[in-house]
C-alpha cells in the first residue's frame, strides 16, 4: 500500500509516552493502528445507523412489494 508522508502536530506528553513504549521508529506504527481502530469504530457507527434505518423501512417495503408482484407475475393478454 502507498505511503503518504504528513507533518502533524501533537501534545509533546503523548509524543514522549507512545516513543518511551514504542521506541523512535514505532511512533508510525503506532499511529496508524491508531487511526485504523478509530476509523474502525466511526465506520461501524456510520454503517449502524444505515443498517436501522433500512431495517425500520424493511416491513413497509415487504408489503409494497407484495403489491406489485401479483402485477409482475400475472400474463397479461397484449
């Protein structure tokens, strides 16, 4: 996967504490797991609410369809 080189900013205490546990060249890595588990976590909230609200929709559409099939599936003289 190609990498993309940024320029953040953060808090000096939260640099110090991820490279005394990460080392110098962990603070990437750290970072990026990071950044996954958070998007991670945004997406699924994100896809939640999809998901309830196709489910709140799911009877209305049954019925709705059910009205239509008869209409789909009878032979009609043309």
């Amino acid at each position: 996967m190609p990498n993309t080189r940024l320029n953040i900013t953060l808090p000096t205490p939260i640099v110090d504490d991820i490279k005394a546990i990460y080392g110098q060249r962990g603070l990437s890595q750290f970072l990026e797991e990071a950044a996954k588990e958070k998007l991670e976590e945004v997406k699924k909230k994100a896809y939640k609410g999809l998901i309830e609200g196709y489910q709140s929709t799911a009877v209305e559409t049954k019925e709705v369809l059910k009205k239509f099939e008869s209409a789909v599936t009878e032979k009609r003289d043309v």
